[in-house]
C-alpha cells in the first residue's frame, strides 16, 4: 500500500519542521550539548506518554500521572533518607528506592484500575480524584515546603541522570528502550490487540472473550509503572520534591499523545507517534528559550496551538478515505 | 399493481455504475420502480444491493449513471443534484440494512429526529408522544414510545425504524433486509403494512434473502450477481427455485443435508439444571449431548438469548438462583466468556454489529481476536494469522473486492460470515449459534448447514438458537420451544412440527418444566 498515510506520517512531517525553525533560529540549537539536552528532558514526558498511549488507546485517561510522580519522588527521597541510618551502600539503597518507586507506581496505577472498572466511575473523575490524592500527600509530606534528598546519595545517584552511554545520556536510553518495550506491546502481543479491541468497542471485546476490565486495569498498573520510572531518572536531577513537582505533566503526556496520532476516544494508539509528539513538545520549549522573537512565557500557547492544529489535520485525514 | 391510480410514480436510474475507489461495485444497473408496486431486489451476499439502495435514497453517491423521476403526468425529470436530504423530500426513505438509531434517545425521539414537531417555543414532545403513538398502534407494536433505544431487542429496533419512515410520509420506501431481524408474526404484521403503503401508491423496494417472503409480497423481482444486472422479471413468472439459479448462476443443491442421528451411547457434555434467569420465576433445565443439534424456538423476547447468556456468565441470574451448569459432567462457573473458550464453548451473537464485530476495525484483526491464544506465544504469529485468515476466507466464502477494507465495509452477510469464521476459528466443541444465518444468502446458508452436518458427524455438540423456524426444524435433533424466560415445551423426533412449536412458543401448551422431563430421555410425551 504505497498509499500516502496523513495519520501517521503527520507527526514525523510535523517533527521535521520544528526542527527546521530550531536551526533557522539559532546556531547553537544543533550543539551537540543542546540536542542531548533535548532529548534528555523529552524523556521525563515520554516515558509518562507511553503509558498513556495505552490508557488512551483501551479507551481510558490518567489525569493523575502529575501529582502521581510528585508524590512517588517524595516517597524515594524520604525512603532513601531514612535509610541512610540502616545501610551502609549507597547503592543499595537507591536500588531499594528504585524498587519501592515501581512498586508504589503499579499499585497507584492499580488503585486507578480497579476504580474505574470494579467501583465503576469514570476515569476521568477516578484520576482527577487522585490527582488531587497525590497531590496533597506529598505537599503534606514535605509539610508545605520542599524534600530534599540527602547529598551523600544524591551525589551517587545523580550518575543515573548525567551518566553518558555512547554518547547519549542514560535517560535517553531509558526512554528509548521503554518506547520500543511499548512498541512491542502494543502492536505485537496478544495485551496489545485487546488494548485496541477495548478501546475500539467494549462489548465486542467482551464477547470475543476479553477480560475487559483485567486489560483495562492493566493499562493504568502500566502508566503507574512508566510514570515510576520516569521519576527514578527524575529526582537524581532535582534532588527534591515538592507540591509543585511534576506539575502539568498528565496535560504534556496527553498533548504528546495526541500529537502523535493516538485517537482519544479509544481504539486507536502509535508508540512512535507518542515519541514524536514528547520530542515535538519539547522542541518547542527550547526553541522559545533560544529565541527573543517569541516569549519563553508563550510556550504553553503554542504547545496548545500545535496539538488543536495536530487534530484538525488528523480530522481531516480521516474525512478523506 | 393498481393501475386505476394513473398518477402513478415513477422513479428509474440508467446505466448505474459505483466505485469503492479503484474498485467498481456496481457495473451498469438499470431499474424502474413505479409507485403502488412492490420490488424485490435479489442477489448474493456482496452482489450489491445495499450499495444500489444507498443510491437510490442518497447516501451513496454514484459513480456514474442516471436518476430519472417522473409523477406519472408524463413528463420525466432528470436528476442531476441526489443526495440524501434531496431524496428525502422527494419522499424516498431508506430503512439500512444496518440500523441508524439515535441509540441515547426515546422512541419518539427517533421517529421524529430530523423532522421534528415544533411547539411555539419549543419542540411540541406532547404531540410527538401522541403521533408516535399512532404509529406504533398501526403497526401493532406495543413499543413504549418513552423508552429509550439502546434497551430494546432489534426487532423493536426495526419497528421503530418504520414508524420513523410513516413520520416521512414516504414515496419511495426503500427496506434493506427489514425481515432478517423479525420473527415470521411480526414479519407478517410488516407485510400488511407495506401492503397499505402500496394501496397509497408508495413504491416499494424490499430486500430479502428469504425467498417465501419475496413470493408472497413482491410484484416486480430484479436480479444482481456480482454487480451486474441479471434481469428484472414479473413476480409471477418466477418460482422459488428460478429465483436461486438466477441469483447463483448455477443450480442449487438441497439446502438442508442430512444431519447425523446422535448415537444412544452419546454422553451429555453440557447440562443446565434449574438455572433461574432475571425477570422468571420458573427455572429453565436443559441438556446437551454429544454430536447433537439442540435448537431453540421461540418468539422474539422469549428469553432464549438471555437463558444462554446467563449460562455464559454473559448476563446475571435472578437473585437467589440455585441452578448449576455442568460440562462433560464437572460443574462450571462461566464467570467470564474466557473461561468458557477455554473448555471449548464458543458462543456466536445475533448482534452483530453491537457485540460481534468491530466494525472501524480491518477483516484480519477481527477474524483472530477470539482465537489470538492460537497464534501466539510471547508475540503473535501473524504469518499463521494470515494464512488461518485465507483459509476461512474460502472455507467461509467470504466475498471482498478488496481485503483491507474495514469490516464495517463488508455486505452485511460477509460480515455475518466473518463473525462465524471468527467465533469457529477457537476450535470449540460446543458451539451456541444465535441466528447463524441472519441476512446471509441462500447459496451460503446451505453451505454453512452442511458445514453444520458436518460438525455435528466429528462429534461437536450445538445450540442453533433462530427465529427461521425452517432452520431450527430442518437442523434440530430436538427443540426446546420457550416462553416468558421459561423453556415451555422440548420437542423431539416427530414432534417436531411447526404448529406444535407454536404452540408451546405461545404459550397454549405449556409442560411442566422440571428437568426430569425435559431430559435427552427417549420418552417426552
Ligand atoms: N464503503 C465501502 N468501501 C469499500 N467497499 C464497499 C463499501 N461498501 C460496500 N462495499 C463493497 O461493495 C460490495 C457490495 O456490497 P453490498 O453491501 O452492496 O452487498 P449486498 O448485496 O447488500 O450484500 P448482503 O446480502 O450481504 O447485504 C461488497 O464487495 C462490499 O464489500
Ligand atoms: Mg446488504
């Protein structure tokens, strides 16, 4: 089918240009220290993304994937502050931190789960509930102010955000091993299929034998456990969490979703897409920092513009075939 | 037929071409429909008639080809601009093969949406209710005008949608399968009505696989095959069996095969003992043995689906149930339709379009989503996907001119066949069918009763729940015939008869239904 595809070459066309005005507006754009730092800083949204590509796609959404990581970074740091006491190896103790992270991000995913499908309420009001939830805790943790990790691990672990890997700094290699761990998923397994099946018509999956509500569950576990890792790369590079951690996030993670083509109503998601849209959101960011002509405080305006520009085209695309 | 209204309607195309695409559908059609007769439009699963109708009532555009109405005053006006909201104030109505309901609103919503009655401010709902009422009441359907759609059976579905038409004062009607969701009764009340509107100079447009129903109702037979025109013929001149070689092309077989006898030593593999659906208060029991054909008769809303569905763990029973379902003599708990599949039950439903297939979904993603456990290990196979997938495609003779269209896009009896090819593709040993063969063509319906037979003969055991009571009487070993969500009579050997299944579906006779005697025991009387 050489047909020409809108829906899903859109988002790469779109990632093009936006790269093209980032070099039009300045040189140091292609520095190699500005590109790594891009892609670096994409992997936070990315990595949340992905678990939401397949929320979005079973037909559900995850408002709460923000506070979720403020209140899981709070958790490490007082998890591997109080263990500073106890144990000796640092190391062990971030492993432990990394280990309680995911398990904390599966249960949070879980609890979102089994709301939405057992307690019967909708996503949206489930996620917007624990949102605030999260939120909260971890304001309250850090009674109102800021936690900080202690300097001793987090010079330790800050290797795990500025370490370099042939070149590219180890988040990079993070959320590109999750993006082609979600590629396989969804799009080569059995989970996958019945993501797109759920997503597509839920009663039709449930008579073609699907546990609808167990796939459905699955997929907010999954957004838990992306959103956990996304915070284990995050907090060697802040070293801290407050109230104000991760905010905005769940919207960035949605906007990238949606740039990359994945149909909100369900039914249809791409792991490539995601990837391109948390590029083509960030892009945009350090773009606007490189340039006088636009105000670095519009960034939210033109993210905004992008993503209701990205869905009229999907529209329109789908109009024509 | 009545000629004495000389201001009769005519409504012709010429030289009809459609295309998908690059891929022509419809190949130079010409037809004429004249006000006061009824025109029956024959052809295979795919050889076009939907595409035609869409046509005809503006949904479709056409590739190529003339529209020509005249009001019988002589002079014949060419249509140049056809689109739906031009035919349908010209009066031509379309009733889709697939319905077009506003599935969130009432009754009466639906039958005047889009043509709605208006009040001095706002719409005027009293009048509506009471008009849609009438409608109702002329169609003897006992539909609640205040009840919402997406909770009614399909039949009801089908009643509303004509009520809607009345509310269009149609001049053309145009009927896409109208009958494939109706039981013989209701499908009778409809021919009554569609006998009215032809006394009012309607011209009317029906499309059926059922051939009994095409001879008793229609005036004028058009034939399609492959999307060309065979011919259009006088009603009277053709014999049920002249109808199938011309749609065919060739001549038919016997359309039911020999089923197999059950052999005595045969073991129940699936009982139902007092199972207690929602809404009943007798309790239903049932028995299923190998290699056996159990059909089950009944009027629409009799509670035959809901009795499997509860079986399957599909629906709930009533509170306080105590009944038991065993399999091959373990008792089972079908909480989920898996647990089912994976002891080899498959169930295939009668909504197609609501529970079986996704229809924005391509052919190959549906035809293995009941059986992905097959082909995959860690990922899917999808090279055995695909080869599984050609196979069916000619086991099941499904007909496409283009494999990756959607399943939405397939003729209606492809899809049917599709989700048969789908629910068989598990391998089952105990297969319930729900209307197996709704809308499917007559060609295709005797080759999926023979493959039926031949389950049956390697030893698969199958409920064929349907509304054809042909079907149930030309397949069955036994019947169990229910009413109001009880099974009221089985019948068995030569007490399968038409009259005597009526009779229990009823309600006239009525056995007392403790499972003892509706047991796969020699003696029933
Ligand atoms: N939107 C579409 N896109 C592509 N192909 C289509 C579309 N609609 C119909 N077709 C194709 O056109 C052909 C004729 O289909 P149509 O629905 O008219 O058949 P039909 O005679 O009504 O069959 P049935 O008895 O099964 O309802 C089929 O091959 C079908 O797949
Ligand atoms: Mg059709």
């Amino acid at each position: 089918m050489p047909k020409f595809d809108l829906k899903t070459a859109g988002p790469f066309i779109a990632l093009v240009v936006v790269f093209t005005i980032g070099v039009l507006v300045n040189d140091a754009f292609l520095s190699s220290g500005n590109l790594s730092n891009i892609l670096a800083r994409s992997s936070f949204i990315g990595i949340v993304a992905i678990g939401a590509t397949f929320v979005i796609t079973a037909g559900g959404i995850d408002l709460s994937v923000g506070s979720m990581a403020a209140f899981i970074s709070g958790c490490m740091i007082l998890l591997m502050n109080a263990l500073m006491d106890t144990i000796d190896s640092m190391v062990a103790i971030i492993i432990l931190a990394i280990i309680a992270s995911l398990g904390i991000g599966a249960v949070a995913g879980l609890i979102n789960g089994l709301l939405t499908t057992k307690a019967k309420i909708e996503a949206f009001i489930v996620t917007l509930g624990t949102m605030g939830i999260y939120r909260s805790l971890v304001t309250y943790m850090a009674d109102g102010g800021t936690l900080s990790l202690n300097f001793t691990i987090g010079d330790v672990y800050s290797e795990v955000y500025y370490g370099v890997f042939l070149g590219l700094p180890y988040p990079v290699w993070v959320f590109l091993a999750v993006a082609v761990i979600g590629y396989v998923l969804l799009n080569m397994t059995v989970f996958g299929r019945h993501c797109f099946a759920v997503g597509s018509n839920e009663s039709v999956a449930r008579y073609s034998a699907i546990n609808v509500d167990r796939v459905k569950t699955a997929t907010y576990m999954l957004q838990g456990v992306c959103v956990s890792i996304a915070t284990i790369i995050y907090v060697p590079r802040l070293g801290s969490a407050s109230g104000q951690t991760g905010i905005l996030w769940e919207l960035e993670a949605i906007a990238a979703v949606i740039i990359g083509g994945t149909v909100l109503k369900g039914g249809y998601g791409r792991i490539w897409g995601t990837v391109v849209g948390a590029l083509i959101l960030t892009l945009i960011g350090n773009i606007l920092n490189l340039t006088d002509a636009v105000s670095n405080y519009l960034n939210g305006a033109v993210q905004g513009i992008i993503v209701i520009v990205a869905v009229y085209l999907q529209r329109g695309a789908w109009r024509r075939d | 037929m009545s000629d004495e209204n000389t201001k009769s309607l005519i409504f012709s195309v010429k030289n009809l071409r459609k295309s998908f695409g690059p891929v022509e559908v419809l190949h130079g059609i010409d037809l004429t429909l004249r006000g006061g007769e009824v025109h029956a439009i024959l052809g295979e699963n795919g050889a076009g008639k939907s595409t035609l109708v869409k046509i005809l009532s503006g949904f479709e555009a056409l590739t190529q080809g003339e529209l020509h109405i005249s009001d019988g005053s002589g002079s014949s006006q060419r249509l140049t601009l056809w689109n739906n909201a031009i035919a349908e104030q010209a009066g031509v109505v379309l009733i889709h093969q697939e319905f077009n309901l506003a599935e969130q609103l009432t009754v009466a919503e639906n039958i005047f949406l889009g043509n709605e009655i208006n009040g001095r401010f706002f719409l005027d709902k009293k009048t509506m209710r009471i008009k849609a009422q009438e409608y109702l009441d002329v169609l003897r359907s006992d539909i609640d005008p205040d009840a919402a759609v997406d909770q009614l059976p399909v039949s009801a579905k089908q009643m509303v949608e004509i009520a809607k038409a009345q509310a269009k004062n149609a001049r053309v009607l145009v009927l896409d399968e109208p009958t494939a969701v109706l039981t013989q009764q209701e499908s009778q009340v409809l021919f009554e009505l569609i006998d009215r509107f032809r006394q009012d100079g309607v011209a009317i447009v029906f499309i059926s696989h059922k051939l009994d129903e095409i001879k008793q109702i229609a005036d004028v037979i058009t034939v399609l095959r492959d999307g060309e025109l065979v011919g259009s013929y006088s009603a009277a001149d053709l014999s049920k069996d002249d109808m199938a070689r011309l749609m065919v092309g060739r001549e038919l077989s016997s359309l039911f095969p020999e089923i197999p006898k059950v052999p005595d030593a045969s073991k129940v593999v699936l009982r139902v003992s007092d199972l207690l659906l929602q809404g009943s208060s007798e309790p239903s029991s049932f028995e299923l043995r190998k290699g056996e054909v159990l059909g089950f008769s009944g009027l629409v809303g009799s509670g035959r689906t809901a009795l499997i569905e509860t079986v399957l763990g599909l629906r709930n029973s009533a509170k306080g149930n105590t009944g038991r379902v065993e399999l091959r003599g373990e008792r089972v708990n079908f909480k989920q339709l898996s647990v089912a599949r994976s002891k080899g039950v498959a169930y295939l439903t009668k909504d197609r379009k609501g529970s079986g297939l996704l229809l924005e979904k391509g052919l190959v993603f549906n035809f293995s989503l009941f059986s992905l456990h097959k082909i995959s290990r860690l990922l899917i196979d999808t090279k055995q996907e695909d080869v599984a997938f050609k196979k069916a495609v000619e086991t099941f003779d499904i007909r496409m001119k283009d494999k990756s269209i959607v399943a939405g896009n397939l003729s209606g009896g492809n899809q049917q066949k599709l989700l048969l090819a789908k629910i068989l593709e598990a391998e089952p040993s105990v297969i319930i069918i729900d209307e197996p063969t709704r809308g499917i063509d007559i060609g295709t319906k005797s080759q999926i009763y023979h493959f039926i037979a031949e389950l049956v003969a390697s030893g698969h055991s199958l409920i064929l729940i349907s509304s054809d009571i042909t079907e149930v009487i030309g397949l069955s070993h036994r019947v169990a015939v229910m009413y109001h969500s009880q099974i009221s009579g089985v019948l068995e050997g030569d007490g399968i008869e038409e009259h005597e299944i009526m009779r229990y579906a009823t309600g006239l006779k009525n056995k007392p239904s403790h499972h003892d005697q509706l047991g796969s025991g020699t003696s029933n009387a």
